[in-house]
C-alpha cells in the first residue's frame, strides 16, 4: 500500500494560482457528475475562460466528442483518445486543425490487433460492452465495464487488461472504460507535444505554468509528470492501485471538487 499523503487542494499557493496559464482537465468523474455535467461545474469552466486562463480538456474520449467539445466548449484544445491526438478549433478561420500522435500508417497497423481484441474480450469476459461511443473513435478501442452495463467485477476488468497485454497493446483504466490502443504514447505524451507545438517549449520549462486534474488510474501518467497534479476526492478508491499520485487532492468528489478547485485558484489570482 502506498503510504503517501496527498495534500489538500486549498495548499495550492498564491503563486502558482497567479502563474497558471494552461488548465489541462480530464473530464468523466472529475467534470461530471454521475455522468452529467453540472451547471456550476459548466460555469466554473467558463470562469476559467474569462479570466484568461486556457483550458485544454486531456480525456479518454473519441475524436467524435472532441470535434463537438472543440468547437463548443471555451476551450484552447482538447486531448482526444488517452493522447491519440489533440484538435483545436479557429473560430477565425472557421477551420479545426488536427494532430495525431501517430501516422495514419501507424494507427492502420494497430486496427488488426484492435479487432482480436474485440473479439476476445466479447467472447471470454462475461457482462463486458464494447463502448457506446466506440463508432466515433479513431484510434482506440473502448471497453465498458460500467457506464452503460451493470459494473463488472474486478477480476473482469483485469482479465480485459490481461488480454490487451497478450496483444501486445497499450491500455488504461478510467472510472468507466478500459481504453486499448496500439502505440506507447498515452495522456502526458500527447500533453508534452502538445505544449512543444503550441508553446515552442517542452513540459520541464512549463511546469510553473500549468495544472493538471483527474481523477482515476488512466491519469497516472499526468499524475506523475505533471508538478501541480491535482484529484478531485473520488481518486481516493483507486489509491491502493496506483504507483503515481496526485500532489494535491480536493474535499469534494467529481464536478463538485473541480467547482472547489477552480474557485480556489481565481479567488487567488487578484
């Protein structure tokens, strides 16, 4: 069991709420609530935007989603797929502009091993779903053990990370899906590219800069590169699993801990 202590969000220091530039955001469980997004939670997100600060939602979810959310949502980007890619939207332009992580080439190869996967997991995995929104993925294959089907049993959602291994295939854990994928890249790859791209510097150079918050084990990477790593309270039933936390931890869980969050950061940046 790890023994470290995460610190409360409220420790989150003047300075760093004044330096914040970039606020990278996952969004299932830690935006929503039960699924939904709150109107306080909305409106914290559009606090955010108003005063100056970018946000950049880094989510497991398909590039069909985040067309809509890069177009509709006052955000800067948006990390798609556990870092398949990033899209962001010129409203000026009226143009989205999207970069994969991999080559065309590359996401190609890993569609065959996607399919057995599939396959697999339908067929040894009693109760599991392909995901709802798998039809608007590009890169990933999503599987649900509790979003939309009664939530599987622990020694399921192993046994579906156990064959993605045979397969030699990446993959992650959220609060809902367990998202497969061909390639090594995951969330703080995609997040330090993104940043060499946007801001001609890499993550190093930036950490005073940004903040990151999630809330599950499929946002260890971020959790672990990531300097001013913030959960919302629901990560704390995952702890014991995980190898890399969150320096800071919120009091509530889910939409109502990033209310929290964000009201702790503009209240600090008079």
């Amino acid at each position: 069991m790890n023994n470290r202590v995460l610190r409360p969000a409220s420790e989150i220091s003047d300075k760093t709420c004044q330096n914040l530039d970039v606020f990278f955001m996952d969004i299932d469980d830690t935006f929503t609530t039960r699924g939904q997004i709150t109107a306080s939670a909305f409106q914290a997100l559009w606090r955010l935007f108003e005063s100056g600060i970018s946000v950049v939602p880094v989510t497991g979810r398909p590039a069909g989603w985040c067309d809509m959310i890069a177009r509709f949502w006052p955000v800067e980007a948006i990390i798609g797929e556990n870092g398949a890619f990033y899209f962001s939207y010129d409203s000026c332009k009226k143009k989205m502009i999207r970069h994969f992580y991999q080559t065309e080439l590359e996401r190609n190869q890993g569609f065959s091993l996607l399919k057995e996967l599939e396959k697999r997991v339908l067929d040894e995995i009693p109760g599991c779903a392909v995901s709802a929104d798998q039809p608007f993925r590009m890169a990933d294959l999503a599987i649900d053990f509790c979003e939309d089907i009664q939530r599987l049993p622990d020694e399921s959602i192993r046994n579906i990370c156990r064959i993605a291994e045979e397969l030699g295939l990446n993959y992650k854990v959220s609060s809902i899906h367990v998202n497969c994928w061909y390639g090594s890249y995951d969330k703080a790859d995609s997040l330090e590219k993104y940043l060499v791209t946007k801001y001609g510097l890499p993550l190093t150079q930036l950490q005073s800069r940004i903040l990151f918050v999630g809330d599950s084990p499929n946002d260890e990477p971020l959790f672990g590169r990531v300097n001013n790593s913030v959960a919302v309270a629901n990560i704390r039933s995952f702890l014991d699993s995980m190898t890399q936390w969150p320096t800071f931890v919120t009091r509530e869980q889910s939409g109502d801990g990033f209310c929290e969050l964000v009201n702790h950061i503009l209240a600090h940046r008079t």
